[in-house]
C-alpha cells in the first residue's frame, strides 16, 4: 500500500505539469496556466519547481500575442485607409488627365502643306510667309489615356497684330477643330492646316498658335514665317554657331548675345522647365526652373534667322538635397537596461546624401491620440534621441535602436496605458529628413 501511494503522488505532480507543458506547446497558454495552477495543488510536489515561472511564461506568450493582434488590426486598418487613398489618388488622377484631354505636350513643329495634305516645307524647317499655302502644327504628346478616348481640339491662332483668324466654318471663338482618337501609345498628333490652297493667307511676322480642349488652354507657342528676299547670312550666338550651357540643381539665368544680318531672329523649342525673358533684337535671357528631380535633365533649343540657326545645348544638374526612408521599424517591450525596464524601439533606415554629417534618430511620446504629449516633470515634451555619422552616400542602419525607460511614461500618462509615439529622422540643425508617426503602445 504505501508504493502505491506514493506512485499515485509522483503521477499527480508530473502528470499536470506535463500537461500543462503539452498545451504550452501546442499554443493554449490559458489551459497551460490552468494546469500548472493546479500542479501547485499535488501532494507530491516538489519544493524546487519551476510552476510560478511557467505561468509567467504563458502570461508573457499571452501578452504577445494580443500585441500581435493588435498590431495586426492597426496594420490591416492601415492598409485599408492606404487602398482608399490609392482609389481616390487614381480618380483625381483621372480627373486631371480627362481635364487636358489626356495628352501632355512636349513640343510643337510646324509644316507647309498643300490641300491635298502633302508636305512642301518639312516640320520643324524655316517657312517664308509667300511660301505657305496650310500651316499645319504636329504635336509630339505623351498619352495620359489608360484606354481609347475620342477627343475634340481646339485651336486659335493669332496674326502678328493679334488678330483671331477666323473663317467661315470656324466654331465660335476659335480658329478650326480637329477630332482624335488618343490611344494609351499615341505619340503625336497633328491637326489639320489653315490657310488657303492659292496661298496668301500669311504675312511675315510671328503668329501665337493656341490648343485648347473643353475651355482649357493646353498650349501656348509661336511661330516665325520670314520673308524670302531678306535672307540671313551670318547667325551667332556669343560669337558661336554651336553654345551649350549649364545650371544647378537650383536653376537660374544666362543672358546669350546674338548676331545676324537678318531683320529678326526666333527661338525655338524652348525646353518646358526653361523661359526666355528681356528679349531685345541682340539678346535674351534664358531662365531654368530649379530641378526637383534627383537626375540630371537635358535638353536644347535653337536661334534661328533666315535659313540660319544656332543650337544651344541645355544641361541641368539633379536635386542633391538629403533625404532617408524608414524601412521597417518595430518594438521590444518589457526590456531591462541594468535596473531600468522599459521598451526598446528600432529601425531600419537608409540616409541618402549625408556623407560624413550627423544623423539625428528622435522620438517623441504622446497619449494614444497621438496629439496630447507625454511632459515630464520640468514640463518638456517626453522625447528621446541618438546620434550617428553617415559613412557613406547611400547609408542604412539595419538595426538602429532607442531605449526608453517605462518610468519616464508612467506617471506622464496619467494612468492612461495606451500610447503612442513619433519617430523623427533628423540632420544635427533639427532639419526633418523623414517621420514616421502614430506608432501605439500599451504600458503594462
């Protein structure tokens, strides 16, 4: 009898524990917390045992999988809003493109052709006023239609007094209409010419050549017909026949210097992010937007008097400015640094453009509203930071991390266990390169 007692002590204690162990495992941390509880209760139990550590795993295991959760739920209502936006994104999207007729204009060139459509001077050649039967326009577009639209063009064309030409069929207020199908791959268009199979419909001078699609103006340009008889012998540019030029990132102005025999002289295909300003009859400003693109952009124009004309090659250097990208971040809670426990937050960040300078990782706390701010006892915003030199153009930390003491929070929080914080990348002058923000927390 007495064996027997105590094999059924023996089996009491191993038994639950072993239980508990097996639910443990299997992911069922309630019923493991269940039995372990009830192990406590065995007659054979031994004074060294490990049954309040065990709870307190399960406890722990339970704790990170409702941070999971909860995590989860943030991410998939992160997610929603972020398809939402993308929706209305593509529908503003859309808006805009339907509001220009889905082209965007990259230059115009104009030729001279007959009634029949045939070509007599090329597109983009020098044309003579006493030459010109149908000046013809030819589009170089880049399709913003993401299926087959039918469109109807507008267009107006003035006479060097700025005179609207009009003629019979002209619709009200414009000049003719053309009607396109613009496919997701048309690369031009080419309205039909104005004139007048006889000719003598032009003079020379320069006319302003307008589009317009549904009441809004798309493009604005000039073309120059000559007069024969004063034809150009000598055209420079500087002195040149051949000038190129360059700006920084940041744009700016040239003043060119031009020389010709001919009564006048024109610029042509003026690139879109430059304008030519304080045109005189032997010079001109050419003005370069700032470039906001990281690469480099290139384009030219010409001068042209007669049958003469001067390139101007145009170069412009790329946006060098610093710039950083949080590539994933996440947090460790329940964390001890010596006597301290708290949270530990990390990331993983690329610095571009900081070679050599400080980089500045901030965080700053908030109530889970994540607009009421955590102070702390001398009324500053509860924040804190490290620093770190970028070693290269290009740097990334991969695991870049901030410890923050859960005493700081508690008494800041005013009881509330929800909350949540901001992340801040920084340059050492407090200048934001990037921010990510409204990561939530609970203080346990």
């Amino acid at each position: 009898m007495l064996s027997i007692v105590m094999y059924g002590q023996t089996s009491c204690y191993n038994e639950t524990r072993n239980r508990g162990i097996s639910y443990y495992n299997k992911g069922q941390y309630e019923n493991a917390i269940k039995a372990f509880t009830a192990a406590k209760s065995c007659p054979d139990k031994p004074d060294n045992n490990d049954l309040d550590q065990r709870i307190a795993q399960c406890r722990k295991k339970q704790q990170e999988e409702e941070r999971r959760n909860r995590e989860n739920e943030i991410e998939r209502q992160r997610e929603a809003e972020n398809s939402r936006q993308r929706e209305q994104e593509e529908r503003d999207r859309e808006n805009k493109n339907a509001s220009k007729g889905y082209i965007n204009i990259n230059r115009v060139v104009f030729a001279n052709v007959n009634n029949e459509g045939d070509i007599i001077n090329e597109y983009g050649s020098t044309l003579y006023a006493s030459d010109i039967k149908y000046l013809r326009p030819k589009f170089y577009i880049s399709s913003l239609a993401s299926s087959s639209k039918y469109i109807t063009f507008y267009c107006k064309m003035y006479t060097p007094n700025g005179t609207l030409m009009t003629g019979d069929s002209s619709p009200s207020g414009y000049t003719y209409s053309n009607s396109f199908t613009i496919h997701p791959n048309t690369t031009w268009i080419s309205m039909s010419g104005w004139g007048n199979k006889n000719g003598g419909t032009y003079i020379p001078g320069t006319y302003k050549y307008e589009l317009w699609y549904n009441g809004n103006r798309l493009y604005t340009t000039n073309v120059t017909l000559y007069k024969r008889e004063n034809e150009a012998t000598k055209l420079t540019v500087d002195n040149k026949t051949s000038v190129s030029t360059s700006f920084s990132e940041y744009g700016g102005t040239e003043t060119f210097y031009v020389s010709t025999d001919a009564n006048e002289w024109t610029t042509w295909g003026i690139p879109s992010w430059c304008s030519v300003q304080n045109k005189s009859s032997s010079s001109f400003t050419l003005r370069c937007e700032a470039n906001t693109s990281r690469s480099e952009r290139s384009d030219y124009m010409k001068i042209k008097a007669g049958n003469k004309e001067v390139r101007i090659d145009i170069t412009q250097s790329g946006k060098k400015g610093p710039s950083a990208v949080i590539n994933n971040l996440w947090v460790e809670h329940n964390i001890f640094n010596g006597m301290s426990k708290g949270m530990r937050i990390h990331i993983n960040l690329t610095v571009n453009g900081m070679l050599g300078k400080t980089v500045k990782y901030c965080v700053f706390f908030y109530l889970n509203d994540n607009t009421t701010r955590l102070i702390n006892m001398f009324g500053g915003h509860i924040s804190s930071s490290a620093t770190s030199r970028a070693t290269y153009e290009s740097s990334t930390w991969s695991d870049w991390w901030i410890f923050v003491p859960y005493q700081w929070l508690y008494a800041a929080a005013n009881r509330s266990n929800y909350c949540s914080f901001d992340v801040e990348i920084q340059d050492l002058n407090g200048n934001l390169l990037v921010r990510k923000a409204n990561t939530q927390f609970v203080l346990y």
